[in-house]
C-alpha cells in the first residue's frame, strides 16, 4: 500500500497553525524528561532528536533530562549483578552506583549528545556533578533504606545558563553530588523528579514528563479515555477517586512539584508516538495531558 500523498496546502496548514506556539515559546525554557521506549526503539529515538533540534532551530530553550533504567539493567546482568528494588525505586549500593555512574554519565548521556549533534544540534552532555548542579541526601522512603538513591535539595543552574546562552541543548544525567551528612557521595536521583526541580529553578515555562501510556486514562483499559487537561485541583480529585493510581501517582507528583513551584504547565505524554514532542506542544489538539 502506498503511502498517502500529502499536498501542498496541508503542508501549509500544519506550518501555520504551529506558527502561534512558536512565537510563544520562542526564548522560553522547556525541560523534557526523556525515558521509556522512545530511548530504545531507534525510529522513536530518532524522532525525539529530530524534535529537539527543531524546538531548538526555531528558538525554544530545550533542556533533556534523561532516565536510562534498560541500560543500566544491562549493564548490571553483563557484569553479574542483580537488581533490587524497594517501593518501585532501584535499591543502590556502592556497586550498583558505580554502574549507574558509568551508564547514566558515560555512555547514555555521551549517545544522546552524538545523536543531537548528527542531526544537525549543538548539544553538551552534563551530569549532576558538573558544577554542583544537583546537590541531594540519601532518600529514606517510608522509612526505608534506598542505599545511594538521593533526593534533590538544590539546583546550580549556573552550567544549564551557561550552555542554553551558547545555543546548546543541555543533555543531564541525573546523578546528583551529596551534601550534609552524605557529603562528597554520588547518588542516583530519579530523572522524573530531577527535570521537575531542574524546571522549578530554571523557571522553565513547561515540564514535559515523556512516558509508555498515553497520558492520564480516565479508564486504564480504554486508551482513548485520555483526560487532556487538568488544574491541579481536579488532579486531587483524580487521585482521590482512584483514577490516577500506581505508577502514574509519582509522575504527577512531579507535575504538582513543577507547577507549585511556579512552572506555567505540565504535560504527560505517550513517548511511543512518533514526534509526540511536537504534536504536544506546536498543535491545537496535542497528544497527551496537560495540567496547570
């Protein structure tokens, strides 16, 4: 079957109804949070750059906050290792974060930087560390220990300035420096709420959480239950009733985080659409959910 010609008028159309979004995000910042299956299937993987570095050409300040939990599982296997995991976080103890270190701030990070610059971007890889970017202490969940795993207490924006006023994509690996009592310790921060804080001190004019479901269901068993859009307090009532249950809980965590913390809106979108990036954001009907 061939594919469906598209003409030159829609062609048109699709330029000018991006049109408005781009004059409005021109010279705004927008942290993305890439993760999930569009970090492993390459022609997912390859619209996502494609996406950055448009947003980037036409004047957008892109900051990639990226995850990388499949490689490191690799990793950990490859080198006999077993994985542990305590309420739904990596358990992390010295071994496991030399591993996460070396995955995370080494290959991962380095790959998306090839990646962006291949495509035509200027893109700089940084991780936690790099200029005390992320500072954080040993995160006790519950009352459980999680071993290296942090929770980010601050942002340096001072290297993200740096690189956004350069042009550059800022590519951040989410390892974070420990202070106080963990002090000089590296320590493995979940990406998710690492672009929320990193979105909060840029004072970033949107969160982009990009993910494997379609956004907020309604109805998990319906995918074309999709909620588009939702004020923080229809989001509690959402909660309250169940409907935002399991792992979508801590993601709008993050969106809660980010808008309370004075970013403009928060988007949860399905990574497994290709260009999902572009259709949320430059397009009247989007593709996934907004809260604000």
């Amino acid at each position: 079957m061939s594919a469906p010609v598209i003409t030159n008028k829609v062609r048109a159309e699709v330029l000018v109804q991006a049109l408005p979004y781009i004059q409005e995000f021109m010279g705004k910042t927008i942290v993305v949070k890439y993760g999930g299956n569009a970090m492993i299937n390459e022609d997912l993987k390859a619209a996502v750059i494609q996406d950055l570095v448009l947003m980037s050409c036409v004047g957008v300040r892109v900051v990639l906050v990226h995850g990388g939990g499949p490689e490191i599982e690799s990793m950990l296997k490859r080198v006999g290792l077993e994985s542990r995991f305590v309420a739904g976080l990596r358990y992390t103890d010295d071994a496991t974060m030399e591993i996460v270190q070396m995955v995370l701030c080494g290959k991962v990070n380095k790959d998306i930087v090839a990646l962006l610059q291949v495509a035509g971007g200027k893109a700089l890889g940084l991780c936690g560390l790099d200029g005390g970017m992320l500072s954080g202490e040993r995160l006790r969940k519950d009352g459980v220990d999680l071993g290296l795993v942090g929770d980010v207490k601050s942002v340096n924006v001072a290297p993200l300035l740096d690189a956004l006023e350069k042009g550059y994509v800022p590519v951040v690996s989410t390892v974070a420096l420990g202070v106080g009592p963990d002090a000089g310790l590296s320590l493995n921060v979940n990406a998710d709420t690492a672009a929320a804080k990193i979105a909060v001190a840029l004072g970033a004019e949107k969160l982009v959480l990009m993910t494997d479901v379609r956004g907020i269901l309604r109805d998990v068993a319906d995918p074309d239950s999709l909620i588009k859009k939702a004020s923080l307090s229809e989001l509690d009532v959402l909660v309250a009733d169940g409907i935002v249950s399991k792992g979508m809980i801590p993601k709008t965590e993050c969106c809660r985080v980010a808008l309370e913390g004075g970013v403009k809106k928060a988007h949860i979108i399905d990574g497994r659409i290709p260009h999902s990036i572009l259709v949320e954001l430059f397009t009247d009907e989007g593709v996934g959910t907004m809260i604000e």
